[in-house]
C-alpha cells in the first residue's frame, strides 16, 4: 500500500486546447476534516437530502439497507473513520482517502485487497449537478453503502483481483473488465419483486439519471449477459443508452467466479458493440426510444 500523502490535494481533470486531460495520483492521504469548510458540509446536506429523498421506491433495498446500517446522515461529511469501524466489522473493508483518479492498477490492487478509494474532496456548489470525476458525494454515498452487502463486497474483491490479471493480459482484456464494471458497479439495475431498482454508483449519487434509467422511454433495458456486457461500449458525458439487469447480487458472484482467459479469447474474435444496440438474443425488459441520443461518442 502506498504511503500516506501528508498534504492532500484537490486533483481535478485539466481542459486544454486539445481538450480533456485526466490527472491521476497514486498517494494515500488522511481524510483532512477539519478543514472542510460550512460550504462543504452544505454541499453534503443538499445533495444527501436531494437523493435520500428521489431513491425512494427507486433504489433496490440492498443499497437503502446497507446505507442505515452505515449510519451516514445529512448533518455533515460522514468521517472516514467513523465509516471503517462499522464497514471493517461487517465486511472487513476499509476506506481510503485519495486525491482523485487513480491509475488503474494501483485502483484494482486496492479492491483486491478490500480497501476502496474515496475522494478527500467534495464538488463546489457551481458542480452541484454535475461533475466529470468522481468525488467525495459520488465515492461515498454511491460507492460505500454496498460494500455492507456481503454478496457485493465479494464481488467488488473479485473485481479487483480479475482486473490485476486483466492489466497484466493486456488492453483489450482491460478494455473489456472496464465496461463489466461501467455497466454494474456504477449504471446497474435490479430486479426485485418483479420491479427493476437501482444500485449502480453512477445512478444512485445522480438526480437526474435516477429517473432517466427506471423512467425514461429513451433507454434500453437488457438482462445480464457477462459476454455481452463486456462487448458493448457505454457513455460518459450522457446518460446511458442501455443499462442492464441483474436477478441478484449473487449472479455478479457467480459472473465473476470463473477464470475469464478464455472469455477474453473468444471477445478478441467479435466486435464490439454500440450502446445503444439491441440483439436478437437479448433479454429485453424495455426497447428503448432512443430519443434524444447522441449520434457519436461511445467510448
């Protein structure tokens, strides 16, 4: 594990001439807490009370039971410690504090080994809305509540450790895990009780995409398919054309367990696929619209 960072910084994307340019760091740092300032906290407060409020009835029960088992409230940024003592003894992970994105090895070595990167700093009240990177509301109150889950936070560790493999595979293995990720840990829905519910980061720490996904015609929503998730390319400065739907917790697990050598293989013979596409041998809960979709921009 890296050494603690004795003076954190504010690590946010550069915009340049030539466009977007990520910055990453690789240090640990101490949550620095007492110098969040009252604009901080308010920052929290509206945003926590904004989604506590728009999750009912769209977040799945998992993510709403993990999150008051947790003890997060509104009243001010959660302390990191105050979370790892309650985190550790349910599910034997623990929070870290960094400075922003972090390169993709050192990020799966961390989840492989229990500990989950959250960002120091919270977003201004000009990015209430809307911030490109991630940050403390979308790592914490997103990210943290399902690693109570003892089905998910094994599934996150596996994660890990199949990234660390994947990175040493190659780019297009990478490539490949990424959009497994993009498409359950951060933009995934749930069935339960015969109704879709939310529990991806990206939806639950989003007001407006909250909606979007249960709401919205313009969507698909497809059921899981490991292989077919890994092929299809996802959207980063909208919201997604498709999200996918998962049974349970467990069938991420039982999706992960199996080594992906060989998935890897048999992707690196087939093309990738547009976000917005619908096959034959989907499983279609809805054929989405497609209004208002980009024409371009996949990633």
């Amino acid at each position: 594990m890296n050494d603690i960072a004795a003076q954190p910084r504010r690590l946010e994307n550069l915009h340049t001439d030539k466009g977007k340019v990520p910055v990453y760091a690789t240090g640990v740092v101490e949550q620095p807490w007492d110098s969040y300032t009252a604009t901080d906290h308010d920052v929290w407060r509206r945003l926590y009370a904004r989604q506590c409020e728009l999750l009912v009835g769209r977040a799945s029960e998992a993510f709403l039971r993990a999150q008051d088992a947790m003890g997060m409230t509104l009243d001010a940024i959660p302390r990191f410690s105050d979370i790892n003592e309650v985190l550790s003894a349910a599910t034997g992970w623990t929070l870290i504090g960094v400075e922003g994105l972090l390169p993709e090895l050192d990020f799966f070595d961390h989840l492989a080994n229990r500990r989950f990167p959250v960002t120091w700093w919270i977003r201004k009240p000009e990015q209430f809305d809307y911030i490109e990177e991630p940050d403390l509301f979308h790592d914490l109150f997103g990210h943290v509540p399902l690693l109570m889950n003892p089905v998910f936070a094994d599934y996150m560790e596996a994660y890990g450790k199949g990234g660390v493999k994947a990175h040493g595979i190659g780019a297009d293995a990478l490539q490949h895990l990424t959009r497994l990720y993009w498409y359950t840990v951060e933009f995934g829905l749930i069935r339960e009780h015969g109704q879709l519910r939310i529990y991806g980061s990206g939806i639950v720490s989003s007001s407006g995409e909250s909606i979007h996904c249960l709401e919205s015609a313009a969507p698909n929503r497809i059921g899981f398919d490991l292989e077919r998730i890994m092929r299809t390319r996802y959207r980063i400065d909208t919201y997604q054309k498709t999200y996918f739907v998962i049974d349970s917790f467990e069938q991420l697990m039982d999706a992960t367990r199996p080594d992906f050598t060989p998935v890897y293989a048999r992707l690196a013979t087939q093309p990738s696929l547009p976000a917005g596409t619908v096959l034959a041998s989907d499983h279609v809960f809805q054929r989405g619209s497609g209004e208002g979709w980009a024409s371009d921009g996949d990633v």
